[in-house]
C-alpha cells in the first residue's frame, strides 16, 4: 500500500456494548424531524457536499471512501452551525413560552415579533471555536447578546471570528473543561443562559438540540446513498458529533447501521478512557492537540449513553498524523478533489489510513477489500493561519 502518511501506532479498544434504547430514547424521531424542519428553512440552507475519494480507496484497498465535507455549512465553516444555533431558538422558545404562558413559534423569533425580550435574554457558552461561532451566529440572527468563554489555547483567528457576529468573548488561562465550568457559574450568578454542546447532571435540554440539530447532516447522507456504509468513522470530542450521527444511523438503517469507530486524539482520549472504565470518564489535558475542537476531557453524559450502546471501537491517534493528513487532502491523489480542512476534520480519515497499514488492525475493525467506509469532515479552514502554517510543514498551532 503506498505510505500516504508517517507509520504511526493507533490505540484501538475493542468496545463491549451495552444493550438499551439509547438510539431512539434519547433522541427521539421527533426530535430529529423538528430539528430538520426548522434548518432547512432557514436562508442559505444547502446540503452540504458528500464526495467519494476514489483514489484514495484504491491507494488503501477498500472499495469506497466517502467524505462528508461540512466547510460550505451556512457559511461559518463547520458542522457545528447546525447545532449550537439551533438550541439558541429552542432555548429561547423555552424561555419566552414561560413568560406569556403560551406556545412560541421558532418562526416568530426568528422573524423579530419578540425582538424587544430577546435583547434582555443573554445566552452563554464555552467552546474550542466552532460551537462558540455557531452560538455567536445564531443570536446575532434574532438578537440576543451572548458570551463566549475559550481557553488558553483557542487561537486568536477563531476568537476574532466569533467576536465579528457580536458576541463578548472571554478568554480564561485554564482548558476546556475550566471554560466550562466558568460559563456555567456566571450564568448562574447573572440569571444567563447556558447554551453547551455537552451535558452535565440536570443539564440535558440544550444539548439534546445540539445533536437533533446534527440529524441534518446525516440525514443528507441517507438520502445520497441507496446503501449504508459498512463502517463511520466519527471525531470524539465530548461525543455530541458521534452520538447525533449513530442515532440517526441507527433510526433509519436499524440493523444496516455501520460499524461505528469512534477516533479521538491521544492527548484527549476521554471516550476512550470512558469505553475502558464502562462510565463516562474524565481525563487531564496534559497538552493541547492540534486538533483544537477534540481537545475535551470531559464526555457529555448524555452523549455517551448512546455511545456506550452503538460504538464498537474506539482509535486513539498521534499528533504526528495531523498535519500530513490536513495535506494530504488538500494536495491529493490524481483524480480525487482538493479538500480545504481543519484540523479537527481529518481524525477519520487519519485513523482509516493508518489502519489499513496494519494488517492486525484492519482485522479487528473488520476492514478489507469490500469496505465502503464514510468520513466526516467536520470542519473546513475556521483559522486560515493555522492552515497556512500546516500546508507550509509546521504542524503546530
């Protein structure tokens, strides 16, 4: 097989599933249809595009590569527009139909009959980028100040990008998980509201609409193919991503749903480590990876209840695959197309490379000739300099 990208070692754990109704309880056919009703009508609303690499099939033996591609994603760059917008309206739906005692319409807060109550209502949320960008979006739409809180390490590009739809960025000196727990004090404390792509104990709405509000992609997916992929292989993150898409999966291919391989950095493996402990798990983020919207120590419960039914493995990769494979898909095999992505877009494809170059592996994922595997490319170029610097050699952020 030709060497597409540095040997590298993956950590591959085997799941042991459990048996439940996590696909269909926790996020409901209704929940998904009334998520894809409300964005598919909003303005600018295009499938996103789903493209085969068939060179780079050929290249690594397997019959077909598919790569979900979600950078032309409303124009904000990823996946995440889907989501954290989404659960802004639903929030604000909630809120708004407590206060007049009556059912809001999300077609009349998107259409400013409650402008002058949406301006006094603030919405809150930490994020790595993409879901802050995605928040930050969704109420500059129908006008609800908002504040997001990043880390330490979230680059100075994505925080600009979020401060350019209004909102009030916060940049604290802790990662990730510390982002968190200060949006979720200071909503408190200021009668905010927290609008998070990962849940926590009597914390499960929101979130819940972030995922339902994935279903639209992968419902674009359903109605391309006219037979499922035999195996996904989806980003980890705090598992929002990965649970949204296999419910999906799940609700419309039953028992035809792909094999689902979950692939998360080494440097923050905290579904690998939940998958190995049989509980969501927290890990310490001892370093940032490049792959900055996978940098979670903490799983989102809710997430991983479907999870621990529907994953069947779970790939840990090195940070030594990154930026090869950033290029690789920019720059790639004669007769596939360019691909313009983030760093957080490639961990499927990364792990699919490096799996098929071990014999070993390719077996315990079930991986051969006949394997028609998807990709999602999560995300396009949300941080230009980052990409730059990656497309140069420097694989570092």
């Amino acid at each position: 097989m030709t060497h597409l990208l540095p040997a590298a070692a993956l950590g591959h754990l085997s799941a042991t599933r459990k048996s439940g109704d996590a696909a269909r309880r926790v996020l409901s056919p209704t929940d998904f249809a009334t998520a894809r009703e409300e964005i598919t009508s909003w303005p600018g609303y295009e499938p996103t595009p789903l493209v085969s690499l068939g060179s780079l099939a050929k290249a690594i033996n397997v019959a077909e590569v598919l790569y979900k591609d979600e950078g032309p994603r409303f124009g904000l760059g990823s996946f995440k527009a889907l989501g954290g917008s989404y659960a802004a309206l639903k929030v604000l739906q909630r809120e708004l139909t407590d206060r007049f005692g009556h059912d809001v319409a999300l077609a009349d807060i998107r259409g400013g009959t409650y402008a002058s109550q949406i301006a006094k209502i603030t919405l809150v949320s930490a994020t790595d980028g993409n879901h802050g960008r995605s928040l930050a979006w969704g109420c500059q739409r129908v006008g609800a100040p908002c504040r997001i809180y990043i880390h330490s390490e979230v680059s100075e590009g994505r925080e600009r990008a979020m401060a350019d739809l209004g909102a009030t960025v916060i940049r604290i000196s802790g990662d990730y998980d510390a982002s968190v727990e200060l949006a979720k004090k200071e909503a408190e404390e200021n009668g905010w509201f927290v609008v998070s792509d990962t849940s926590w104990p009597g914390y499960t709405l929101p979130p819940r609409d972030v995922m339902a509000g994935y279903g639209v992609m992968t419902q674009e997916i359903c109605d391309t193919l006219d037979q499922p992929p035999t195996h996904v292989f989806l980003q980890g993150g705090v598992g929002g991503l990965a649970a949204g898409v296999v419910a999906s999966f799940r609700q419309v291919w039953d028992d035809a749903a792909p094999r689902v391989i979950i692939v998360e950095p080494e440097l923050a493996a905290c579904l690998f480590a939940s998958a190995q402990s049989g509980q969501a798990t927290h890990v310490d983020i001892a370093e940032e990876t490049l792959m900055a919207g996978l940098s979670c120590g903490e799983p989102s419960a809710l997430a991983w209840e479907i999870l621990a039914e529907e994953a069947d493995d779970f790939l840990t990769v090195p940070e030594t695959l990154v930026g090869p494979a950033v290029r690789l898909l920019a720059r790639p095999l004669p007769g596939d197309p360019a691909i313009e992505a983030g760093e957080s877009a490639i961990a499927g494809l990364a792990a699919l490379i490096a799996a098929r170059g071990d014999d070993a592996l390719s077996s315990k994922l079930a991986l051969d000739t006949a394997s028609r595997v998807l990709l999602i490319g999560s995300e396009g170029v949300t941080d230009p300099a980052i990409f730059q610097k990656i497309m140069s050699g420097r694989d570092a952020a």
